[in-house]
C-alpha cells in the first residue's frame, strides 16, 4: 500500500475545506489556533510512520483523551465500568444535562463529559494522582517522547467549565461520584488540555490496531479489552456523527473539539488526523473528509 502517495493526495483534495466551520471557541485558546492546520499520519501496525502537513505540530486533544481513560479504567474495575456508565451513543449534545437527570446520574457512555467525569473518578478511588496516572499510561503506550497539559488550555478549561461542574455535582446528587467533584473535575479540566501531535497519538493509539501491544511491544491492554474500547469508539467516539461516521469512513474513531479525530483498522494501522475547524456536530470538517479519503483509496475498513 502506497501510504505516502495516498496522504499526498488526500492533503491535497481536502485543502478546500481546511479552513472551513468553526473552531471550538468556548475555550479560547482553541479559538486562537490558526484555521489553516491540516495534519495527517498514518502508522501501520509495524510502526511504519507516513505523514503530511502539520503531523509534527501539538494540539489540544480534547476528548481523543477520553480514550485512554476509559482503557485505564477498564485495567483497574474491569467491567465493574459499566455498573456506573453506560455504552449506548447518546443521540444528544456531548456535555447534555437532560439526558443525565432522565437517567438518573447514569451517562450513556464513557465519550460523553459525564461519562468521563465518572472514569475518572474510577481513576482517582485507585490512584489519588488519576491523571498522571492516565499521562504514565499515554507515555507507556507511545513511548517515543514525553507528553504534557497546555496549561494555558487547563486554565480557559477551569475558567470557563460552568457546565463540566453542573454535570459533576449532578452525578454527585445522584450518588455516581465517590470523590469530591472539585477534585474530578480538576483531573477532568486536566485530561481535556494534554497536548499531542499526529504522530503521538498514532503511537499511542498503536494498541488499539495491534491486539493490546504498544508501540514499543509492551502489553497495555488485553485483547478483549481492545475489542471493547474500539467498539465503544465506533458506536459513541465522533459526538452525535456516529452513524454518518460508520457510513462513510467506517472505522472505529475518537474526537476532540481542539479538531483531532483518531481513527483505527484493527489489524493494519492507527491513522490520525487534526484540522481545527469543526462541522456542526463538533467533528473537525477537514478530518472526518480525509479519513473518508483514506479508506476509500485504501479500500480498508472494518467493514
Ligand atoms: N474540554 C471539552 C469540554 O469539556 C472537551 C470536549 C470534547 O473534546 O469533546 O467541553
């Protein structure tokens, strides 16, 4: 498979669009990313590495970081996960109150931000540093250099987080949150502003493409585990695109609204992608487009 000529062709037929929708300006400092960024990387399972444009340049991966919670979750409570959260997409708006207080404080999934304020307090009743804990498992996995916050993020996150609190004192009242909710959602405001480029996060994504293996070899997550986390990716990983998603990329997929999207064959490669300007449903407009590409030049999904 000629990897870099695909990559080479995609960068090019997706120009019109990079630019195109919104960034995420609710964090401002999301705001201020220029609007002309367009990354790709794909990296095969035997670490292979093709890249094109902005692939080297860090950015804020938002919820692509939600992955790795809920694997690290999964290695310490094993399926005892999901007595306090659920796997089904949620059809409504990621940070939605309403969907919370009709089912009683039990978020739909693990990719929603009261999903993840619950992972994380899982996180945090095993480890009082949750989420170094989850940076250990992001250097473990990708290996190839260290991994930080953006602190400039975490502050706008803290700063402007009013709806982040209303969820965490929801699921408080409803008695899903064992720890204090200042303390989640510090860890919370945290995991969102980790900053990575392309090319990291391909690596650290390696195990959900190998069985579990990392991208040094080293076993972080068992294979029935991997089998779950990509599926939750699939059916929940892309906010409320899921369907459009599996119809036209067709792998499973995770998002942020800092305009990453992290998409795995199982099997064949990690591919990652990041363009800041998002469509409507807070997908990255660029890179749902040339993950589309991809899939159909290479003819590989999982599908
Ligand atoms: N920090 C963002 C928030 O809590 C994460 C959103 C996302 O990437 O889905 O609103």
């Amino acid at each position: 498979m000629d990897y870099a000529r695909i990559l080479r062709e995609i960068a090019e037929e997706v120009r019109p669009l990079v630019g195109q929708g919104r960034a995420a300006e609710y964090i401002p400092p999301l705001a201020r990313v220029p609007r002309d960024r367009f990354g790709m990387v794909v990296r095969t399972v035997d670490g292979e590495v093709f890249a094109v444009g902005d692939a080297g340049e860090r950015f804020s991966i938002q919820s692509i970081a939600k992955v790795f919670g809920l694997t690290l979750a999964m290695r310490l409570e094993g399926d005892a996960v999901w007595k306090r959260v659920g796997r089904e997409p949620s059809g409504s708006a990621f940070n939605s109150l309403v969907q919370l207080e009709v089912e009683h404080g039990i978020p739909r999934n693990p990719f929603i931000n009261a999903g993840a304020l619950v992972v994380l307090d899982l996180i945090l009743s095993h480890q009082p540093d949750g989420v170094d804990l989850v940076l250990d498992f992001v250097r473990h996995a990708g290996a190839e250099s260290p991994v930080g916050y953006d602190a400039a993020v975490a502050a706008a996150e803290r700063a402007t987080g009013h709806r982040n609190r209303a969820l965490a004192h929801f699921l408080k009242s409803f008695g899903n949150l064992g720890n204090d909710p200042d303390r989640v959602l510090d860890a919370y405001f945290l995991l969102c502003s980790i900053s990575m480029s392309c090319a990291e996060i391909a690596a650290a994504f390696q195990y959900l493409a190998t069985g579990g293996l990392s991208a040094t070899g080293e076993r972080v997550a068992t294979e029935r585990q991997v089998k779950r986390v990509n599926a939750v990716m699939l059916t929940c990983g892309v906010y409320d695109e899921a369907g459009d998603y599996a119809y036209r990329v067709g792998l499973p997929a995770k998002s942020g609204v800092g305009g990453g999207v992290v998409a795995v064959m199982p099997g064949r490669f990690v591919a990652t992608v990041w363009s800041p300007c998002l469509s409507e449903k807070g997908n990255s407009l660029a890179g749902t487009m040339a993950l589309e590409l991809l899939t159909t030049k290479t003819a590989l999904s999982i599908f």
